[in-house]
C-alpha cells in the first residue's frame, strides 16, 4: 500500500519502512509517534483512492528516530561596487521520521 501524505509543508509518496526527512515536528522527541491526516491519495492493490481534498478515515503513523539540523546553507549578498557585503548561514530543523502503518477505514 502506498500513500501521498502532506506534513510539515511537504508532500511525499510513502510505503510502509520508508525514512523521510521533514521539517521539525514541534516539541517531539526521539522515539515519539506521529499520527499523519493529511492523506492526499492511497493506491492498494492498484486501486486508487483520491481525497478531495483527503480521503477520509485515512491516517498515517510515524515514528521519530531523530531530530538533528541540516548542513549549513549559507547566503551572502554583495551590490557591486559599493562596499555592501553580508555573509549568514542557516541550518535548517530536521525531523528523520520512518513510516510504520498505513491505516484506512
């Protein structure tokens, strides 16, 4: 079974054992379970589901395995010739999260 899930601002197609790194999840831990209702499509047995806008009675769970920062992104802005330069770095919040059921009613 495959589904397409919208969280944290992304959408992404999922099977179960698949390990997703989304923006953080607020005020989780390692280990915690994330339960997943923005389901947008699900495909069994070559049957498709459509949502309008999700299909309803349909979840996905989530485990967190870990909550780390991405690799530094860094954004510098230069005007020529006028002595304007402006180095910063950001490192995004990451949530490495693996897909453990897909449940539809």
């Amino acid at each position: 079974m495959k589904a397409t899930i919208r969280t944290q601002g992304s959408q992404f197609v999922v099977k179960k054992g698949d390990k997703l790194f989304v923006n953080r999840y607020p005020e989780t831990k390692e280990g915690d379970q994330v339960k997943i209702d923005d389901v947008l499509m699900l495909v069994e047995d070559g049957k498709s589901t459509f949502g309008s806008p999700t299909v309803e009675g349909a979840s996905v769970t989530a485990k967190i395995l870990e909550n780390k920062k991405d690799k530094k992104v860094i954004v510098f802005k230069k005007k020529r010739r006028q002595g304007y330069k402006r180095r910063r770095g950001h490192r995004q919040l990451l949530s490495v999260i693996e897909i453990e059921s897909i449940d539809h009613k």
